[in-house]
C-alpha cells in the first residue's frame, strides 16, 4: 500500500502536458500558416530587392582614362558616405547638412536605401575628373528609370532655361542636356550600361562628347592600370577616397616651371626668397603627380598624402639631414601640453657657407688695410664682448643635432585673449605664454662642460639666475628672472615709477637636448615631469604617427595637437561662437611631413 500511494501521489503531482500538438489539429495548422508566411515575406523582400536594384551598376574604374588632369575617386559611395557622418557624430552641423542635401537632391544620402532611391549604386563607386577641360561626375547608375526622371527635375530646380532629354539611342544611352535659350550646353546627362556622367565644360570644350566617350565604353588605358596610377596606390594605401593631380597641371605652368611662389607662401625674407624659390622649382620639375588618401574609423580620420617624383630627387639632400636620432622631446613635456613642433635639419650644414663668406670677407678686408669680422663685430656689441670670437659659433653649431622642438605648455589665464595674438611686444608676449624651445645636442656632455661655466654672462643682461638641482644627476637646471624684484619705495613725495615687465626664462639641460623655457611655470612643469610628479606627453598618445612625433621617428617636420590642452589652457574663457562645444569633439592631431627620400609625404591624423 505505501507503494502503491507513492506511485498515486507522483502521478498527481506530475504536470501534464499542455496541448500537445498531435491533439491539437488547430494549433499545428496555425503554425504551419505562420511559416508560410514568414517564407513569402521573406522571399518577397528580396523579390521587392531584386526589382527595386533594376540592374548592376558599371565600373567607374574601368572607365577612367590614364591621362586625368585631376581625379577624386571613392571606391564605394556608402562607405565613404557612412563612415563619415559616422566619424561627424555629435555635431549638430552634419545633421543640417543632411537635412539640406535631401531636400536639394530628394535622396538621404546617409543610408544605402536613400542613395538607391534616386536610382544610385550606394556600393558603386564614384569620381570626380577633370579631362580636356571638362569637369565631370561619374557613378553607378542602379535603376536609370528613377535615376532620369531625378535629374531633369534637379535640372530644372536649378534654373536652367533650356532642359531637353534627347530620344533613347538605339546603344541604350540616355542623354539629357541643360543650357541658356541660345542652345549653349552647359550640363550634359549621360546614362548607359549602369554608369551616369555629368559633365561641365570649360569654354570650347564639348561637354555632351565628354559624357557619352565616359559611359559607352572602357577606356582603352584605364587610370588605375597606368604606371602612375599604380604608383599613387603604392604611395597611398588604403581603402578610403583618394586624390589625384597630374603635375603638369596642378604644380606646374605650361612651361614646365613651378606654379607657386614658395617662398612668399612661407613669407620668408626677400634676401632668400629667390634662392628658395630656384631651389624648390628645380625640385618642382621632377614631379610627377600629387596625390592623397582619406581613410576614415568611427574614432580616428588619416590623411595621407604625396609628391611622387620621376628622378627620386629629394627634397632635403642628404647633406642636409641630421646624422644624429631624434631626442624623445615628448618625454620632457607635461602630459597637459597644448602643442608641439618638431623639425629636423642640419643647420651647421645650411650656415657653414654663410659664415665661410663672413670669414672670407673680413680676410680680405685685413689684406687692404681695413674691415672687422662681422661674425666677431655683431657678437661684441649686441650679445657680450665676452663672446666676441668668431669660433663661438661653429663651436655652437658643432654641438647641435640638427632636431629643434618648439612646445606651447599653456597661457597665461590673466591676459587677455587678443593681447595672446599681439606680438608688437615680444617680451610681454613671451611672459604671458609658457613655451619650450628644444635643442638636440649631438655631445650634450660636452656641450655642457664648455658653456655651462659660461651662465655668469647672462648677469650683464640684467637677469637674476638660481641653479637648481635636479633629479637625473647628468642635468642641468637654471632658473632666470628679471624686473621681478619689487622696486625700493620712492622717496617721499615722489610717485612710484611704473612698474617693469617681469620676465621669467629657464634652462633645463641634458645630455641629449637643451631645453630653453619662457613664462611662469613653465620650468616648473618640465620639473615636475622629470621628477615623477606630472606624467609626460607621450604617455597620451596610442597612435603610431603621435609617438613617432614625440619620440625620435625620422620624419622631417611633425606636429602634435591635443585638444585637451587646448581647453585646460582655456578653461574658464568665453570663447566665441561656442568654439568650446567643438574643441570638445576632437582628441589630438597629428602631422608630419618626410622629405628626405624622393618622394614628399605629408600626413594626418585627427581622433575623436
């Protein structure tokens, strides 16, 4: 019996299924209803797919001619489209531009179904070329049945008197033209086997010619399979929108000389500009193309451009270069720094005929009886008739690297922000800014046991200087002030004289690089960095380009740009037109440009 009301009691208490569907004919024919269903929606979405995406789009590549003048090529439209509004997140102008480009075009250019919905190949690609003075799009043209009617109606918004759509060619080209009442051309609309060219001509150039030769046919030498195409790719790697310009057109006149007064662009002084200019423009000749590549993350854009050249003649000669690695300037500066420069050049290389002439002409002017050594004359009177010798600079110049830094550490938050961009008084500018001047040493040791017992000198220039000790035993640290000392009172009944600028200067010395800091605190800050108490710029970074900037890495010039300096040298400033809210949106940026190989290649980096 106690077996038995066992048995009964796990029989009761075991749940029952419930409804089975082999006793419930009902429910097993609703499910089998609902796969139904789900399948022909399925097959209808990619049926409405299917015939939504009327026919596959061209090759734009293909198509493209080896002779471009210019050329902008995206290799995929949505991409490039996506990744870019995408990496533009937060800021309230990339909406707008949206807004305003769908209601120009009718098609939201930041989705593949709005891009499709015009009848565009959201997947093709698309360039923007100048050939034998036209200026022309080329696209992939998913459904020309939508994509027609879609440019007639832009046409005619855009005010053209005359739109015409000539008759279907018996090839299947379709061509639209848009122009003034006198029949002029100004656009022409080619749409054949997937591909849609718009063309502008220049004065005397056939646009409606342009577009057809683009859409009817491959190019018989495409761009891309040119000696010059493959070296752009080579040179720009990546899968981002690149650029393209034919030297010959964009740096060069029609005589083969270069197009831009170099010298003026960098507004340096008449004495040198002709010798620069003759310089680069000899430089200029052997280029061939410039080229560039944008490749856009969701946190980080990277530009890279290039000059390739035909002779691999480099920019910077091999004499000119520095013999010596970089110093890691980025490992002296505090983690909060707003920017640094770094170049590097052998100056003792660019300045030794210069002073070979100053020494010649003194010479002979010794020969005839007369002239002082210019070298010896301008030492002597404007720096110290202590360092009245014409050695003083090749002994200068022989302990110099070639690497030069310049850093700005902060301002100061008591001037006022114009009077930052007033430099008609350069010392009052140099006290309200914190800058670092970087000097590579290529003998710091050296260096520091010839000059350094020369520091008493600086005492004539009215400076008050306080070694301090510092923590790397091989250093050196100079504190230097002047005008800093209150004044005596006047005597009585006289008014105090106005108060003098007070200029505080530093000197923090390696065995690798001489550090020349101005403003307050500025040496302070670089202290506290080498004493462990602040960390460094290079501890910011995680980007390959920022730390080849601030370690030692061998390009010419490099810029590093935190944003986050910026606005902790800023806080509590009004800055105009809410410049704040967008500072805020970017992280650092970096550039560098390598001129001493063959080919210039320039650089950048901006991350969010």
């Amino acid at each position: 019996m106690k077996q038995s009301g066992a048995v009964m009691r796990s029989a009761a208490t075991r749940p029952a299924r419930a409804f089975p569907l082999e006793e419930a004919p009902i429910l097993r024919r609703i499910a089998i209803a609902v796969l139904v269903l789900a399948a022909l929606g399925v097959g209808a979405f990619y049926g409405y797919r299917a015939w939504y995406r009327a026919q596959p789009s061209g090759d734009v590549a293909a198509h493209l001619p080896a002779d471009l003048d210019t050329l902008v090529f995206l290799p995929n439209l949505e991409q490039a489209v996506t990744t870019t509004l995408h990496f533009a997140r937060g800021i309230s102008e990339t909406g707008r531009f949206r807004d305003l480009f769908k209601a120009e075009t009718g098609a939201d250019i930041g989705t593949a179904d709005g891009l499709r919905s015009v009848g565009f190949d959201p997947e093709g690609a698309v360039a923007v070329v100048r050939h034998q003075r036209v200026s022309t799009l080329i696209a992939g043209a998913e459904a020309p049945d939508r994509l027609l009617p879609a440019m007639v109606s832009k046409l005619q918004n855009l005010g053209f008197a005359r739109v015409e759509t000539a008759p279907l060619e018996a090839s299947g080209l379709q061509l639209i033209t848009a122009g003034d009442e006198s029949g002029a051309v100004e656009v022409a609309v080619a749409i054949h086997e997937g591909l849609l060219a718009l063309s502008f001509p220049s004065v005397g150039a056939d646009a409606v010619a342009a577009a057809k030769a683009f859409v009817s046919a491959p190019a018989a030498a495409p761009f891309f399979d040119s000696a010059v195409g493959r070296a752009l790719v080579a040179q720009l790697p990546g899968d981002g929108p690149i650029w393209y310009g034919a030297a010959a057109r964009t740096l060069k006149t029609d005589d083969g000389k270069a197009r831009y007064d170099v010298a003026k662009l960098l507004g340096l002084p008449d004495v040198i500009a002709d010798g620069v200019n003759a310089y680069v423009g000899r430089w200029i000749e052997t280029v061939e193309f410039a080229g560039a590549r944008m490749n856009v993350e969701p946190c980080a854009t990277a530009v890279l451009a290039a000059l390739g050249t035909k002779d691999s003649v480099p920019l910077i000669p091999a004499a000119y270069r520095p013999k010596t690695q970089a110093p890691d300037f980025g490992r002296v500066l505090p983690r909060d720094t707003v920017a640094v420069v770094r170049a590097a050049v052998d100056v003792g290389a660019i300045a030794e005929p210069f002073i070979a002439l100053a020494t010649m002409g003194a010479s002979l002017g010794s020969l005839v009886g007369g002239g002082d050594d210019p070298i010896v004359t301008f030492l002597g009177k404007q720096v110290s008739p202590e360092l009245a010798d014409r050695h003083v600079v090749n002994d200068v110049l022989a302990h110099v690297s070639g690497h030069f830094a310049v850093a700005l550490l902060g301002v100061d938050r008591k001037a006022p922000l114009p009077d930052l961009g007033d430099l008609s008084d350069p010392l009052r500018w140099l006290s309200q800014v914190q800058l670092v001047l970087g000097i590579g040493l290529a003998d710091g040791k050296r260096f520091l046991d010839l000059w350094w017992p020369k520091r008493a000198v600086l005492a004539s220039f009215g400076f008050e200087s306080e070694e301090v000790a510092a923590k790397n035993p091989e250093a050196r640290v100079l504190k230097l002030s002047r005008n800093c000392r209150p004044p005596p009172p006047p005597p009585k009944g006289q008014k105090p004289p106005p108060p003098k600028l007070c200029e505080r200067y530093g000197v923090y010395a390696t065995p690798s690089a001489l550090h020349l800091t101005s403003g307050h605190q500025a040496l302070d800050r670089l202290l506290a960095v080498e004493g462990g108490k602040a960390n460094d710029l290079r501890s910011l970074t995680r980007e390959p380009l920022g730390i080849s900037v601030l370690e030692h890495g061998p390009e010419t010039v490099g810029l590093y740009f935190s944003f986050d300096g910026l606005l902790k040298a800023v806080s509590g400033r009004n800055l105009p037109g809410g410049a704040t809210r967008y500072l805020a949106q970017a992280f650092e940026f970096v550039s560098t440009l390598d001129a001493q190989g063959g080919d210039a290649v320039l650089r950048l980096l901006l991350t969010r």
